[in-house]
C-alpha cells in the first residue's frame, strides 16, 4: 500500500485513508477478492495488536519489578486496560492478554500465520485458550503438529484436533481434569429473544442425561394422564410439558405459572396506565413489550411486587425509587442496579453486584446517589488497585487506567435510551394507588 501522501501521526488513520482512496469494485469477482484481501488485513492487524499487547505487557512487568510489587499483585487489572482499550470486556481483555502472550512464547506457528494473515484472530484464541492449560513444551508440540491446518480447518475441527493432541501427549493430565471437571458446577440465567430467558445447568454427563430423563419421564406420564393442557384447554407438546414441569420441581409450585418472586419492572405512567408502545425494563433482564408487562403484573396468579421508578423529564435519568416497602437507603441498592443495568465499566457484561462509592469513602466519598455506581465484583476490586480512578456523575461515567487513557461512557438508564421523554413526574409527595398489585407509592426527591 502507498502510504507517502498521508502522515497523520496515527498509522490506523492513514491506513484508512488508503483504503478508502481505493475505487470501487467494478465487478462481482473483485468485491469479493475486496473482501479477502480486507480479511487479510485485519488478521494482520491483529497480529500487530498481539505485539502492542505483549510490549504493554513487559513494559508493566519491568515497572512492576522496579516498584518490587509482590508477585501476588503482579499485573492486577493489565487485562482489563487491554478490554478498555480494544473496546471489549474484561473478560475479553483478559483472553487477548493469554493470547498475546502465548503467540510469543509457545505458539510460534500460530503468530506466523496470524501476521501473514492466514489465520483469524478467533482461531488463533482458540488455540491459546485450548492449550492454556497444557505444559509449555506440550503447547510448543501442538502448534507445531496443527501448523498446517491453521487456516484451512473449522473452529470445531481445531478444537478437535488440539485436544486429541492433548489427549495423545498427556494421558495422565487430561484423565485428571476430567475428574476435576466432574466437581465443576453451575446454574446460569441468560436472556433470550422475546421475553424469554435461558436457564443452563453445567454438570457431570451422566447428571445432565438423569434430569433430561426424568423431565421426559414425568411428562410422558402427564401426557398419558390426560393432564397436558392449557388453563384454555390447548394440547401441549412434550417440550412444554417438560418446561413446564422443570419449573414446577424447581420451584415447588404447583403450576408453573403460579411462581412467587419478586420482579422489578420499570415502567412509564405512560405505559401503566394508558396504551402507549413503550417497552417494559425487567432488572437484569432488559426489555419486554408493553402488552406482556400488562398482562403479566394483572395476572392474579402471579405474586409480584410492582417497582415503579420516576425519571427527569428533560433526560430519562432516573431521580427517584417510590415504594410504599422499601425506602432509602435500603432502596439505593436496588435503584442503582436499576440505573446501572450492568456493570457500568465500559463494555462489561457482568451484571450490577455492588453499590460503590466512585470517590472513595476512605478519601471523603459520601454514601450517595450521586456518588454511586453500580458495578460488578470483579470491577468494584480491580478499581481499588494502583493507579484505576473512577470519577463522574449519575449521567456519565470516566474510567482513568493506570497509563492514564480514559474511558467516559453515559450511564443514562437503558430504558430512557428507547422512550422518548416527555410526560412530567407526577407532583412532589403525590400519592398513587396503582390497583393492581396493590401497592401505594410515594413520589419523592431522590435522596
Ligand atoms: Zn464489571
């Protein structure tokens, strides 16, 4: 590429000038070598990102030994300044950190075909993490074994392959971690489209195949009992039945549509009251259309307890938590995950765990709302450590790194990102019976 007529100082910027200098494809066949060629580049890209990761790593290391930080502190939050400046999450972070650092010490196959462009940065991670916990020499062995297939074989055809590498050079290690995974254990929630969530169980094989079994059992039984209906009288299938039935023995209930739980819903008057399209907000759910919210908290089955949260109306901010049960500052908590959503990191994806005090309570940081922020464990630690500030408002959060880079994100509450709005809160100390269920609330300043 012809770099001579640009000289920004920022080596991106030029390079996108030269690609957007480039004329169009004239034809089918040259938008697609385009697109290739494009791939190309961006894996090379990501090679040259892996090398600025790995001297970020060893310039860190150096002052680090300078400093003599005890090794237990070594590199604390180093992957979290690699998320924040890649536009990525923590957790991410942390996996092009483990990459970075294997390309240039075990998986030298692996970052030769990464700089040429052969590979793509996703494979290249999923030979860095599925080798991470293989022995340094065994790691050299398979990247030298799976050299010629870096390019040519599928993500699913590579896993394969390394752990059946693993398998061969290691027998003894990869039978030990099977048992170890045997105690490995978790129930998770995640949102699905349209109102529905998954709930995902990681356990042994032989117990993941016993519940299935069971459901299966069960629900065949209620089928041949004739008792596999709607309260409207609908047939239903196996797969609902079993649904059905897994939330029944999990919970106790009686029917599955009987559950007991405490659901925050946010709301407009808007949409509570009159018939306007705005989504509901369920607390670490996100969204659900306004005719299910309705239904749902009118539904007498359901024991719900209706949270309602009053917004600015210039912005959306949320200002105030009304409850006739609960009340500052019991209610920050709970207002801030509503505010917060997520973590409030940028691109963190865990959900809010702690109410934290941006300006440390030890350096003069009130207990309040506006020196609150909802985080995760993970970010509310991480920001304790040297050189990590966190400073700003209710509407906007900047995060400093120890190199100084700042990150500043909006924190408006995610519902006031879809309403647009332009109803007023109700007046101060008003009172409202809202009927259904049943709960008086009190309009207040926010605390
Ligand atoms: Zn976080």
């Amino acid at each position: 590429m012809e770099l001579q007529h640009v000289a920004t100082g920022n080596p991106a910027q030029d390079a996108m000038t030269v690609l957007a200098g480039l004329p169009d494809a004239a034809d089918q066949g040259q938008a697609v070598d385009r697109l290739q060629q494009l791939e190309q580049a961006k894996r090379m890209l990501a090679a040259a990102q892996a090398e600025a990761t790995h001297t970020f790593l060893a310039f860190r290391e150096a002052e680090e030994r300078d400093l003599r930080i005890p090794q237990s502190q070594h590199l604390q939050g180093l992957e979290a300044e690699v998320g924040l400046a890649r536009g990525e999450s923590p957790y991410v972070g942390g996996a092009l950190t483990l990459l970075a650092r294997a390309l240039h010490t075990v998986l030298p196959n692996t970052r030769a075909a990464l700089r040429s462009g052969r590979v793509s940065e996703y494979h290249a991670r999923l030979v860095a993490e599925h080798t991470n916990h293989l022995r340094d020499a065994h790691r050299r062995e398979i990247d030298a074994a799976i050299a010629r297939r870096l390019g040519t074989a599928s993500s699913s055809q590579l896993r394969k392959l390394i752990e059946g590498h693993a398998y061969r050079l290691d027998r003894q290690a990869a039978e030990d971690r099977a048992n170890q995974n045997t105690a490995r254990r978790r129930v998770c929630l995640a949102p699905a489209s349209d109102n529905q969530v998954y709930v995902t169980a990681e356990l042994p094989t032989p117990e993941g195949l016993a519940v299935m079994e069971s459901l299966e059992t069960r629900a065949r039984q209620r089928q041949a009992a004739h008792r596999a209906f709607n309260p409207d009288g609908e047939s239903l299938g196996r797969e609902q039945v079993m649904t059905d039935l897994f939330v029944e023995l999990l919970t106790g209930q009686t029917t599955a549509r009987g559950v007991t739980a405490e659901i925050v819903v946010v709301m407009q008057d808007s949409t509570v009251f009159g018939d306007d399209d705005l989504p509901a907000w369920i607390m670490g759910h996100g969204p659900i259309p306004a005719g299910t919210a309705k239904d749902w908290l009118a539904d007498p089955e359901a024991r719900k307890f209706l949270r309602r949260m009053y917004t600015r109306p210039t912005d959306g901010q949320l200002v105030a938590l009304e409850s006739s049960r609960r009340c500052f500052p019991d209610g920050l908590a709970k207002m801030l995950r509503l505010r917060d959503d997520t973590c409030r990191t940028p691109w963190c994806n865990s959900s809010v765990q702690d109410a934290d005090h941006r300006t440390p309570w030890a350096a003069g940081g009130a207990t309040s709302w506006q020196n609150a922020t909802g985080l995760c464990k993970r970010c509310n630690q991480r920001k304790e450590h040297r050189g990590w500030t966190y400073s700003g408002s209710p509407d906007e959060l900047t995060v400093t790194t120890p190199t100084g880079h700042a990150y500043t994100v909006p924190t408006r509450p995610p519902l006031s990102e879809i309403a647009s709005w332009n109803s007023d809160p109700p007046p101060l100390n008003t009172t409202i019976d809202i009927g259904l269920p049943a709960a008086s609330v009190i309009w207040a300043e926010a605390a």
